[in-house]
C-alpha cells in the first residue's frame, strides 16, 4: 500500500511541481505577453488614427491635384476664368483659400485678397516649401489671422511641358483633424496629440502649447528618447511622466509629412484590462490545471481574434467606401472642370471670331472686348477695358441729342426687357468719328448687371447710301436743265424786250434818265429773278451733311420753285395747302435730301399725268395737290394727282430698288427708293403711297421737333 501511496504522492508532488513551474513560467510568459499586447493595441491604435489623418489630407490633396490638372490649362492671367477654377476648388475642398504665386512675383487669390504693395509670394513659406518638396506637400501648421482658426497650406508646383509656372497653395481649416485626434479616447487619462519630427506639438488638448512648445520641454522625460522620430516610423516608448506616473508613448509617422500622431497614456490604465485578463488566466491554471488554461486561452485568443477580425473588417470596408466615394467625387470635378473648359473655349472662340465688334460692360465701363472691338476702335485691349461707352463717344449724336441723355434713354428700355437696335456714332482712337448699327441687351450674371453691345461699323454702307443718293440727283440732271430753260425762257423774254425799247428811245428822242433808270431796274429784277434760280437748283444738287430743323412749309415752296416752270409748260395746275394756322413746322432731318423726295414724287406725278393724258386724252383736268397738314406730335404732307393711279399689282414694289414703270430709257428706279430710305431711315418718318378717285397720293409723316 506505500508504494502505491508514495507514488501517488510522488505523481501528486510532480504533479504540482510541474504546475507551480507552469505556473511561474505562464505568469512570466502571460506578463510579457500583456506587454506585447498593451503595445501593440497602442501602436494598432495609433495607426488607425493616423489612416483617419490620411485619408483626409488625401481627400484635400486629391481636390487640390485636380485644380492644378485644371489650371494648367490655361494661361495664368487675373482673368474671370483662372479666378472660376480657384473659386470651384475653393467649394470642393472647403478650403478658406486658394492662390497662385508666379515666378515673377504675382499673386493671383481665389479669395480676391489684395496684398499690400511689398508683398512678393517667392519670399513666403508656402511658396518656398512648393519649390523644395517638388510635389504635392503642405506646410507647418499655423493660426489664420482672419478666421482664428488652426490651418495648413497644401502647396503643389505647376508646370507645363516640363516648365514651370508658379506653385499653387490652399489653405485648410485643422477642425476636422484636430476633433478626430482630440476626441480619441483609449482611457481615462490618456489622450492623443501630434508632433513634428523635431517635436514641435502641432495639435494638443492644451491650446497654448501649438506651435509654442516641444514635447522634450513639457515632458522632461522624454528629451533623450524623441530621437527615436528620426530612424523608426511606428514604436513606443516608456517613461516618468512629469506628474511622477508610469506612462506609454506610442507613436506613427503620417505618411509623406515631417508629422507624427502620438497616443500617451498611463502604464496602470493600460495594464488595467489586461491585468484583469491575467487574473482570470491565473484561476483557470489553478482549477483546470494547463489543459483548461490552453483551452481558456485559446478561446480567449479565438474570441479575440474574431472581435479583432470582424472590427478590422468593418473599418477597412468604411475605409474603403470612403475611399471610393472621395474618387468619384474627384473624376466628378475632374470631369466638371474639363467640360466647363471645353465649353468656355468653344464660346470664347465664337466670341473672337465674331465679324461684329463685341463688347460687355458694368455700369457704362467695358470690362470685356472680342478682337473684332480691338480692331474697330484702334486702341489695344487694355486700353479699350479702360473705357466706358461715353468715353468712346462724341458729346452729341448726328442728331443733336447729348450722348449721356440719349444712352440713359437706351439702357432704361434695355432694363425693362427691351433688346434696343439703334444707329450710334463712336470715335476711333485718331478722333475720327464714325456710324455704327448696335444691338443693345441687359442681363445679369454672378449677381452682376451687364450690359452686352454689339457693334457693326456701316460707315461703309452710309457712304454708300450717301453716293447712291447723289447718283441719283444726278441722273435728274437732264430734267433739271430743262426746268432751268423753262424757268429762264420769260426773263430773257422780258430782257430781249427792254434792250429793244432802249433802241426804239433813242432813235425817237425818248432816251431821258428816268427811262433808262426804268429800263436798268427792270433788267436788274430780272437777272436777280435767274441768279435766285441757278442758287435754289445748287442748293438742290448739293448734298447735306449734317441734320438740323427742318422748315416742312419752307421746303415744299422750295420743290414748288424748282418744278414750277415744268409744271407751267405742260399745263399742269400745282397748288399748296396749308392746314396747319401757322408759318413754320420743324421737323430734324436733312433740308436738302427732303426737298430732293418732294421733288422726286412731284416729278413722278408729272410724268404719271402726261402718260395718262396720252392714253387717254382729256379724261380729267392735269393737276397736284399739296396739303400740309398736322397732329399733336407729328407733320403730315399729302401729295395727290390726276395721274389715274398706280396698278394694284405694282403698289407693293414701289419702293423697291431699281423697279420702275416707265422703262430703262426714261428711269433708274432709284427715286423712290431713295425716298423712303431718307424719310424712315434719316429721319425716323414713314412714307406710303395709295390709289384715289382720280390718281395716285403720297403720304409722308414725320416728328415734329420739340
């Protein structure tokens, strides 16, 4: 019975020798594998908050990669387009600003900041760090004066073909990361920060120690083991925190910056969990001896692993869907940019290559000219966007109106939806002036009322139209000798008689002063009589050339005068008509070129009377009626003849061009249409012909002037 007894108790002895050795090495095995834990958990922390850091400065760098893309496009220039791309990557990114710094020392803001006068960019931080990085990089963190609030500037350099242009920045408000590193929370005292590689504390729960202070300095502690920033990108480190507590320190490198994310906390706290762990572990060795401790710590490393696993599996799927919707939301922009771009060019070529001189301006200054303006006011583009509308206007227009009133008038109808097309006259840049045809149309765009003209130079066609008219004087001028004949055949008559009584005096003895003196008079009246005639037929083949008043009453005498003699020969009663109970009716326009339309339409009724009278001789009395007549605003001229009308069919083609009824050999067809072209165009009328009772009658009606 000993034997069995002494083995059992040898087996019980060896038995629990060998548990209180597995014991001791599972103690000493269990604490070194809580310190590995406790370290790494640290470290694995530290690490996904650093990809939180990540995964937000890739977002700001990927929206800001895409506005370089974007404005290496086009020329740099303070121009509305460079300033649209910086304000569009100013909204992606939620950046408080986004600018451009040149070579040559410009600066071009999104925000519109005008530097003071010394300011150079090439000499500030953002620019220098752009040049020495060589990529996308961004600064040391710093306090904005504007907002109060803690910023970086991502800065990238720009280059076109491999040359470089300037470096772009923009500014990022820190609230985001400061709250994701600030809010962290691993146990009750520990908390997370960030340092620069030098220890530099860029982000901190105690404000007053950002961009203030080192991390060797608030931590004594640590002035030997901060080296370790310059060789390790991920470690811990353990040390006496300056409140005499045992403290880990563990820390990771943001990748691509100077910066790392620490996460410190008290030994204790940390142990804490995993002591519990370790207590449990204990009591499962002494009640299930190893083989339930292998089975609890393999459950427990199992069930661990899961938790782990599926936490990791969960983050790394938000992460990733993160990750994905910032990619889709940077092709969108990229894709945005590149169609607003295609766009722009597309209608800024329409805009240069228009044939009408194209210009938009802002309360009368022009702020933007196609080539065609450039070209048509002789002056460079700078020059022109220096101008406002009245700068490039004389003070009164052909019609006597002040420019300023009369453009006050335009833009209050154009205000009113009104599109305005109107006769204008500008100045070059040699002082010459010249007519143009605008179009004139109002709208808003950015919050920004603005005014689109289109410029067409007509001096061309009005030169035209002046030789046209002239041209067509002239071919009247065989008419008009007759006319003189006519008009000078009874004073030479009336002169052969008074030579002729001088004779008949003398040879009778008669010849005394007073007869004589008689005799002189007589003659004088009659030359004076053909003097006046040759002045009213220059005066009618002169061309006008600038509009004035208009006498209505005056200039009907005046076609009177010259077609009299005419109407006389062919025995055609001419009479005047005024209903007006008044002397004089001014309308603006041009004296000569209204006499000339009087004169026009007294001539085509002549012939109509004489043609009518051959086909059908004696069918009615040979006469032209002129009334003169008036309303409230406008002067009325009514001119009627026997002619015996003008065909139905050919009323509409009148006023064409080179349409006419009488045939090649006696009309040019230009008569009338030079007519309507002087009464509706030149002085804003209307003119129009119908059929009465005995012939045709011509209305004219025009303004009358104020």
């Amino acid at each position: 019975m000993k034997y069995p007894i002494r083995k059992t108790l040898l087996v019980v002895a060896g038995c629990a020798i060998v548990i209180l050795v597995a014991t001791f090495v599972n103690y000493r095995i269990t604490q070194h594998v809580v310190e590995r834990t406790v370290i790494a958990q640290q470290e694995e922390m530290a690490g996904k908050a650093v990809n939180t850091v990540e995964i937000w400065l890739n977002q700001q760098m990927k929206i800001l990669e895409a506005a370089v893309v974007a404005v290496s496009r086009v020329n740099l220039s303070d121009d509305p387009q460079t300033f649209q791309l910086l304000d569009m990557a100013m909204q992606a990114g939620h950046f408080t600003d986004v600018y451009i710094g040149t070579p040559d020392g410009r600066l071009i803001d999104g925000a519109r900041w005008t530097p003071p006068a010394h300011y150079d960019p090439r000499d500030r931080p953002w620019y220098r760090r752009g040049i020495e990085a060589g990529a996308m990089s961004f600064t040391t963190p710093y306090v904005d004066m504007v907002t109060n609030e803690l910023v970086i500037a991502l800065v990238k350099p720009l280059t076109v073909d491999g040359k470089f242009i300037g470096v772009m920045g923009a500014d990022t408000v820190l609230d985001t990361l400061v709250a994701n590193v600030l809010n962290y929370k691993q146990s009750e005292s520990g908390f997370a920060f960030i340092v620069e590689k030098s220890g530099t504390i860029i982000v901190h729960p105690e404000k007053s120690y950002i961009m203030r202070a080192k991390l060797q300095r608030i931590e004594p502690a640590l002035n030997g083991k901060v080296g370790s920033f310059e060789h390790d990108r991920v470690g811990t480190i353990s040390y006496r925190g300056a409140d005499g507590r045992d403290n880990l320190l563990s820390f990771k490198q943001i990748t691509g910056s100077d910066w790392f994310l620490c996460i410190t906390v008290p030994r204790e706290e940390a142990y804490s969990l995993t002591r519990k762990t370790t207590m449990v572990f204990a009591m499962e060795i002494v009640l299930r001896v190893l083989g339930f401790l292998l089975l609890m710590v393999l459950l427990a490393l199992s069930a661990g692993s899961a938790v782990i696993f599926l936490f990791s599996r969960r983050y790394s799927t938000a992460v990733q869907q993160h990750q994905e919707e910032l990619h889709g939301i940077s092709r969108d922009l990229e894709w945005n940019i590149t169609k607003r771009m295609e766009v722009e060019t597309y209608y800024k070529t329409l805009f240069n290559v228009a044939n009408d001189a194209i210009l938009i301006s802002n309360d009368l200054a022009y702020v933007e000219c196609n080539e065609k303006a450039v070209e048509m006011f002789g002056l460079p583009r700078e020059e022109l966007l220096k101008k406002t509308i009245l700068d490039c206007s004389p003070e009164l227009q052909p019609d006597g109106v002040k420019s300023s009133e009369r453009l006050a008038e335009i833009l209050r109808d154009s205000r009113n939806g009104k599109q305005n097309v109107f006769r204008w006259s500008f100045v070059r840049a040699d002082g010459m002036e010249f007519p143009a045809s605008v179009g004139l149309t109002s709208f808003t765009l950015n919050d920004r009322d603005l005014v689109l003209s289109s410029i067409r130079d007509i001096s061309k066609r009005v030169d035209a139209e002046m030789q046209l008219m002239q041209a067509q004087k002239m071919a009247a001028v065989g008419e008009m000798l007759a006319a003189i004949a006519h008009q000078w055949r009874q004073p030479l008559n009336t002169l052969s008689t008074y030579i002729s009584s001088l004779q008949a005096a003398h040879y009778s003895g008669m010849l005394t002063k007073e007869v004589i003196e008689r005799v002189v008079s007589g003659a004088t009246d009659q030359i004076a009589f053909m003097s006046k005639t040759i002045d009213n037929f220059r005066n009618f083949f002169k061309p006008s050339k600038t509009k004035g008043p208009v006498d209505i009453l005056e200039a009907v005498i005046n076609a009177v005068k010259l077609m009299e003699a005419q109407m006389r020969h062919n025995r055609i009663n001419l009479t005047v008509t005024n209903r007006t109970d008044t002397s004089s009716l001014l309308v603006f326009g041009y004296q000569g070129e209204f006499i000339h339309v009087l004169v026009n339409i007294l001539a085509n009724a002549k012939d109509a009377i004489l043609d009518h009278d051959e086909r059908q001789p004696g069918a009615a009395d040979r006469f032209i009626d002129i009334a003169v007549s008036q309303t409230a605003g406008a002067a009325i001229i009514e001119i009627a003849d026997s002619g015996g009308g003008i065909p139905e069919h050919l009323l509409p083609n009148i006023f064409n061009p080179y349409y006419t009824t009488k045939g090649t050999s006696s009309g040019t067809g230009l008569g009338l249409y030079m007519s309507k072209m002087i009464v509706e165009k030149e002085m804003e009328g209307d003119i129009k012909a119908e059929n009465t009772q005995n012939g045709a009658k011509f209305s004219i009606t025009l303004k009358k002037m104020k």
